[in-house]
C-alpha cells in the first residue's frame, strides 16, 4: 500500500436495516423506552456495523501496540523507555493491568511490538517492529513517509488476522513512553487547539514538566510548519495534513492504531478508543479516511485535556467519566462486562408481546 491507495480508501456508511432492526427490538422489550440510554445506542450502532440485528460481543480482542519515542530526549516523562520493554513484555506474560481486567472481562490481550527501542524475546509478543523507536521529533520528523506507510497497514492488517480468526470487536490500548506528548501535539494540530490547551500531565508530570511539554510540542509544530491546522480545507488537504503530522510528530503506536480504526471501517468489525493516545489515533484516521468514525465505540473520557475534544469532534459519547488514566487499553476494556450486561438485557429479555402487554408508544415531540 502507498498513500495514494491509502486515501483512496472508500468506506461503506452502517447498514440502516441492521440499525433500524435492533432500534424495533430494543423498542419492543418489556422496558420503559431508551430505559439503557447510550448502551441501547452502542448496540444499535453495532448493527449497522456488522449488518445484523443479532448483536453480540462474542470474541474480544485488544489490541495494544508498543512503542518508544524519541521526544522523551527532551524530559518531557518521568520515566525512560525501559518501561515500554517491561510493560510490554509484562503484557506477554498476562500479567499487566490489562491483561488482569481482560482476564475478567473474558477478552484476549494481544501486544504488538510496532516499535518498542530494545528487542523483546517473549512468547505472546506480536512482532511487527517497522523501527526501534522513533526520532526525536524536536529535532527531526519522528518517522519518514515510508516507517508511517508500514505503521499504518501493520494496524490494517491485524484487524484483518482479528476478523480472520472470529474476533467480533476490538478495543485499543497503547504503550510507549512519551506518547502523551506525541498524541498532543498531533491533537493540536489536528484540532488547530494551542498545546497549552491539550497537554496535560501524562504518567504524573509536575508543573514545570507540563511546561516544558507544550513548549516542545509548541516549537515542533512551527519547525515544521503544522500551525495551519488541517480545518476547512478540502479533503485532500486534510488527508495530506494528517498524514505529514503523523509522520512530523510520530508515534508508531498512533500510526498503529489508526491502521486499526481503518481496518474496522474496513473489515465491519466496531473499535473501541481508550483514552488520548488511541483517540489521537481515531481522529487521525478519520481524517486520513472520512467514514471511519461511524465504525468507533467510545469508552471513557480520559484524565487529559485533549479527550474531550476528540470525543466532541468525532461524535462519539463516553459511557465511563471516571478520571482515567492507566492507558494499556484498560478504559476502553472496561466497556466490555457492561456492553455484555446490555446485551443480555437486549437478547434475553421478556417482550411486551411475550407478557401480552402493549407496547410503550414512541412520540416524535420529545
């Protein structure tokens, strides 16, 4: 794949029969209307996805992608990349915060080296490494067209093994230290919002960190001329924008995962965002490829600035306010047990029809 097959990508809108159907079944289940709010939405929206009414969970799998990143040279984290190697290769082993909440959420935890610094030997360690890491994007652009190119299609491709292998949705989760400061800047320019806005503190940054953050992230965006926004332009600018402010300010990891979010548009299979990192990547492969959204589940709102404006630019609504900020794919997992406690409302309930009760009417003036 190339750029010009890469934008040329065309994604279907949701099935509206599959919609509506599940729309009449919630309706005609022995409950008050809407009585499960944004869960009833969630399940609908998972119709026009798949095309069935017959909605269900059924194999779940996250994807987190592991990455270094250069820009931590410039102090913005607490920590080095030695804790990408330890937390990946701890995802490996089933023993990371995810791989515990996935244990009970009944979900598969599969970690991809896409880019992690030192080269990891564990058994259950997806290795699809494009590079050891990134540039520092203070100095240099974070990866060439042709690492981003790589990135991309690697997330392609695993929703594709995923559909391949009966996997019925994906949620996203990330690891690579500094990648809040990657996915802010890219936010920044994506949304033409000052980095002072979107930086946030990531893994416990003090105040003088914050700081220092945006003015990287500030200087970067002018040394390579990303303050024009990708805003009001024509949908080929804006795919060109993206695509360059990915390749400018990096993340492997965002590259990845917004290969994922194409692949689900692509493969019919919902994604679920996590918090920024994996919402910096949604919103950049919308923008790359317009349709994608209407493939995407939110799950949380997360603990940095930024969440709230990706969420609101995509139209996507968060079922889970509850300041976090672990990462790993942790929020968007913990969407599973209540979708799942959802749909047995939803498949197993009694109906007005089975209680020989009249339906509740649904009025167009409210």
């Amino acid at each position: 794949m190339d750029k010009e097959e890469l934008f040329n990508i065309k994604i279907q809108g949701l099935c509206i029969e599959a919609y509506n159907a599940a729309q009449a079944h919630w309706d005609g289940i022995a409950k008050p209307l809407d009585g499960l709010g944004a869960f009833e939405d969630i399940v609908k929206k998972i119709a026009g996805i798949t095309g069935s009414a017959d909605v269900g969970t059924g194999k779940k799998a996250v994807v987190v992608m592991c990455a270094d990143n250069g820009i931590i040279d410039e102090g913005v984290s607490q920590s080095g990349n030695e804790v990408t190697s330890i937390v990946s290769a701890n995802m490996a082993k089933g023993i990371a915060s995810v791989c515990r909440m996935s244990h009970i959420a009944g979900a598969d935890v599969l970690p991809v080296d896409i880019g992690i610094k030192d080269n990891i030997e564990e058994d259950g360690l997806i290795i699809k490494k494009v590079a050891n890491g990134t540039a520092n994007f203070a100095k240099e652009p974070a990866m060439t067209e042709d690492m981003l190119i790589k990135s991309i299609h690697t997330g392609i491709d695993i929703v594709k093994d995923c559909k391949d292998k009966g996997y019925n949705i994906i949620a996203t989760g990330e690891m690579g230290i500094g990648n809040t400061t990657t996915s802010s800047a890219i936010v920044s320019v994506m949304l033409g919002i000052p980095a002072s806005r979107v930086a946030g503190r990531g893994a416990g940054l003090d105040s003088e960190g914050v700081k220092r953050k945006i003015i990287v992230i500030e200087s970067a965006i002018k040394k390579y001329g990303l303050d024009k926004g990708t805003q009001k332009q024509s949908v080929r600018n804006i795919q060109e924008n993206t695509f360059n402010t990915l390749r400018c300010l990096g993340g492997l990891d965002i590259a990845g995962l917004t290969g994922v979010f194409i692949g689900g548009a692509l493969y019919h299979i919902p994604v679920i965002l996590d918090g920024l990192i994996s919402a910096a990547a949604a919103l950049a492969a919308d923008r790359i490829v317009p349709g994608c959204r209407n493939y995407m589940l939110a799950s949380h709102v997360g603990k940095e600035p930024a969440c709230n404006f990706i969420l609101e630019e995509l139209g996507l609504e968060p079922v889970i306010n509850a300041r976090l900020a672990l990462g790993e794919g942790t929020g968007a997992v913990l969407l599973f047990p209540m979708l799942d406690m959802a749909l047995e409302v939803y498949r197993e309930n009694t109906t007005f029809n089975d209680i020989n009760v009249i339906q509740y009417e649904r009025f167009t003036d409210i």
